[in-house]
C-alpha cells in the first residue's frame, strides 16, 4: 500500500521564521504536490512536481518554495512564515499516468500554526 | 482556475438513505475523480471516471458524468454513519484541481 508521511502533523511557529516541511513517498511516484486547505476555501495547489528537481508553481506559490532532490522526497519551504499561513498543509504523491492525472495519495497532512 | 464545485455544500441524512452530491467543472477533462476527507486527515482517493465514460461503480458509490454539461455526481447508496466525511471532486488539469467540498453527516 501507498505510504505518504509527512514528517509532523502539528507544528507551531513564530512570524518571520524560515519553516520546512518534509514528505515522503515509498511507491516510486514520479509526480508529488502541495496543497493548502483552509475553510471555505477547499484545497488549493501550491506546487507540484513531475520529477526529481523539477517545479512548477501551482495557483498559490506566493511565499512559498520547494525542493525535490530526491524523488521520494518533496519538501515545502515557507521563506518567512506570516500568520497568514496557519493552515492544514497536504501533501501527495502519484504516477505517470497517459498524460492526465492517476489517482493522488495524501499523508495526514500538517497543521501548521504561526503566532 | 478551473476548481469544481460541488453541491449541496453540507447535507445530513439518516442511515440508511442515499445522499447525492453534484460537482461543476468549467473546463473540458481528461477525467474526473472523486475523494473522501475523515475530519482532520488526508483525503481518500474513492472513484475516477474518464471524459469518455458516463457512468461508474464501486461498491455503494455510483459516479456519473456529463461533459456537455460539464457535472458530475456522486451517488452513496444506503448510507453509513462512518459515510460521514467531506466530499471533493477533482478536475485533471495540469494538476488535479479540487473543490471545496460537500460535508456529509449521516446519523444513526
């Protein structure tokens, strides 16, 4: 079965401070995503990425960066975390599929909170 | 962005009833999936139909799609208390874009 883990599932942080969160995959997916959910506002694409060191921006990449060096791992940087960035972060993992999107697998995702 | 829509935004029914929700779309698709959310965790990957199917089953869930119309519904037959989560349907995109969901509380 398909593991996502992403490394915390609560995290509290100051405004300011540079806030790293990890994910990895054990299935050899080639695509990984970031997505943030918030009330009201469902689950919006951050980044996402289709292969080892490669990145695009998703609808809200503002504030944020990424890193794949490895394929099974995806990390989401958040540069100088603001309060506006307190939110449940979820991470997620799929393969190649004919060029359109296979079924995603999420970790428990990380609630994150900025004070 | 091409974000679904999905409706009723909550629903609550007895165990036992079928709830349906519906999702919008406003681009055309390669396919179209459905998940599930328990509260406070990752979201579950339930059914995926292709633009070229109309109709789908698993289990108790029937997905139907119609892409002159640019919908979809999900159908849970017989409803269970543990059915009591939200719902999202997912557009394939460059990436899978979701809605914000319909939350469904079946109570016993």
């Amino acid at each position: 079965d398909v593991k996502v883990t992403q490394s915390s599932r609560y995290l509290v942080k100051r405004t300011g401070e540079k806030v790293f969160l990890e994910c990895v995959q054990d299935m050899d997916h080639e695509n990984m995503f970031w997505y943030r959910q918030d009330p009201g506002l469902g689950l919006r694409l951050i980044y996402f990425s289709y292969d080892v060191k490669m990145k695009e921006k998703g609808d809200i990449p503002e504030g944020y960066s990424v890193s794949r060096e490895k394929k099974e791992r995806f990390s989401l940087i958040l540069e100088s975390a603001s309060t506006n960035q307190t939110s449940m972060y979820l991470c997620a993992s799929s393969y190649n599929w004919q060029g359109s999107n296979s079924p995603l697998h999420f970790g428990n995702g990380t609630r994150l909170t900025v004070t | 962005s091409q974000q679904g829509e999905e409706d009723p935004q909550a629903l609550s029914i007895q165990e036992g009833e079928n709830a349906t929700m519906n999702c919008s779309y406003k681009t055309s698709i390669n396919n179209l999936q459905w998940y599930r959310q328990n509260s406070g965790r990752g979201l579950v990957h339930l059914i995926l139909i292709r633009s070229n199917e109309r109709e789908k089953h698993s289990g108790r869930l029937r997905v139907t799609l119609d892409t002159s119309k640019k919908s979809s519904s999900l159908l849970i037959t017989a409803s269970r208390a543990a059915d009591t989560a939200s719902y999202f349907c997912a557009t394939d995109a460059a990436a899978l874009i979701f809605g914000k969901g319909t939350t469904l509380s079946v109570s016993s």
